[in-house]
C-alpha cells in the first residue's frame, strides 16, 4: 500500500535521478504493460517496512525488457522523522484495509486455464493516486469471458465500475484499455480494485445509483460469493480473480 511517506520518497529519489545522476525519468502514466511498445530501459521499484523504530527501505532497478535486477540499495529511517515532520508511512485506513485484504485472501481463485492479467496506467504494484489524478485500466485474458470489476472505496462502500463486460474472440490474448477513465477524488485512504472474469454470466449484485455510480447495497460477504460463486466437481465454467490495491490522497 502507498503512503504520504512513499509519495515524499519517490518525489525525493526523482529529483536526485535528474539533478544528480541526470536520467531521463519518464512518467508513470506512460505504462501500458506492453514491453515492446512501452518507453521504458528500466523501472524502479521498491517497498519498506516497520523495523523496530526506524523503517527499512529496499530499492530495486530492474531492466524493463528482461525483468533482471540491474542493482539495488537498502536503508533505514528513523520513524521519528516521519512524526516530527507530520509524514504518515500509513495509508489513513490500514488496520481495516489490511483486515479487509484477509478476507478476500480466503478461498480466492488460483490457477485454472482462464488467465486474467489487469494493471493501469501506473503498473501493478505500490500504486499510488494524488487527487485528480486520472486512472486507467488495462485487461488481457487468455479465452473468451465475461469480466466485473468491483471497487472498494476508502470508507467502505463498494461500487460497481463494469458488470458482465464481454471478452470476445477478437480481444483474446490482446491487450484492452477499458473505455472509461477514472479521476481520483473523495475519499482517500486504501482501497482495493477486484477482477473477476468467467466463462459465462455473473449472478447480479444488487445496486443503488448514486451521483453516476452503481453503489453494491450487499454486504462484503455476499459480494465475494456472488463474484467467485460455486464450484462444482464438474463445473465447465472457468474463472479468474486478481486484485489491485490503490492508495488514494489528497494533493
């Protein structure tokens, strides 16, 4: 999950790629998740952790085209610093956020001959949006299906960005920018995206519009269910599951 501290962190190590080390930083809005097309040498990366009082840092450079880890660097930072200079190294929402992520973890979706990839516009992983921040979303499946995706706001409520989204044969394999675009805004905190794709129809969620969005009126529980259903032993219906979480903040 992103921070305000991982924000600082990444403007901070920006700036010294420029100033210092003269690299051409290229904009993570670039991403398309294609490695022939995307404009990219190499990609940073990189995570942190609590370690007693201070935070651990790792940074990895990787090379784009193959995914070989070119160099890397480690750190600590003493937590103090974060709190004497109003830094949260927290998304707002943790500690539910991260109960919430527990219980999708249980009976998910893993392997199977369906294969769902999704990403946005700034990749897969650590993501972070500043308000007004615009979002993009990318899908590649490997057969024709049907996708949902289910957002899960900061505050708890659940809207549904598409239902019944259907793959055809001539997307098969391909990747597709999904037509709607996204502006981060209210509220912000963590949250998470679900993907879910299968060989045929979703059994449908129970909806209420509100200000333009289909907002889920159902419990997480019966949320899950209805998106990953039941599986019998002689089930023909394929399914796939992935998540994405995204840190929202305010600028």
């Amino acid at each position: 999950m992103g921070s305000p501290f991982s924000k600082r962190l990444y403007q901070e190590l920006e700036q010294k790629l420029i100033s210092t080390a003269q690299f051409n930083v290229l904009s993570q809005n670039l991403f398309a998740g294609n490695i022939e097309l995307d404009p990219y040498d190499y990609i940073i990366t990189g995570t942190y952790w609590e370690e007693n009082d201070y935070l651990k840092v790792i940074v990895v450079l990787r090379n784009y085209k193959t995914g070989k880890a070119e160099a890397s660097i480690e750190s600590k930072l003493k937590k103090e610093f974060c709190t004497n200079n109003s830094i949260n190294f927290l998304p707002e929402n943790f500690i539910i956020a991260n109960t919430k992520n527990k219980t999708f973890t249980e009976n998910e979706i893993v392997g199977g001959d369906l294969k769902l990839e999704v990403w946005t516009n700034n990749g897969r992983d650590n993501l972070l949006y500043t308000e007004n921040d615009t979002l993009r979303l990318y899908i590649r499946t490997n057969k024709e299906c049907y996708i949902r995706f289910v957002y899960y706001l900061a505050d708890g409520s659940c809207v549904l960005l598409l239902d019944d989204f259907y793959v055809g044969i001539d997307k098969v394999n391909k990747v597709y920018q999904l037509p709607d675009e996204f502006v981060c805004a209210e509220p912000f905190g963590a949250e998470m995206l679900q993907v879910n794709a299968q060989t045929e129809k979703f059994e449908p969620l129970v909806t209420q519009q509100q200000h333009g969005y289909n907002f889920i009126i159902e419990d997480l529980g019966e949320i899950i269910k209805k998106n990953r259903g039941f599986k019998k032993l002689d089930d023909k219906i394929l399914k796939a599951e992935t998540r994405l979480v995204i840190t929202t903040m305010p600028q």
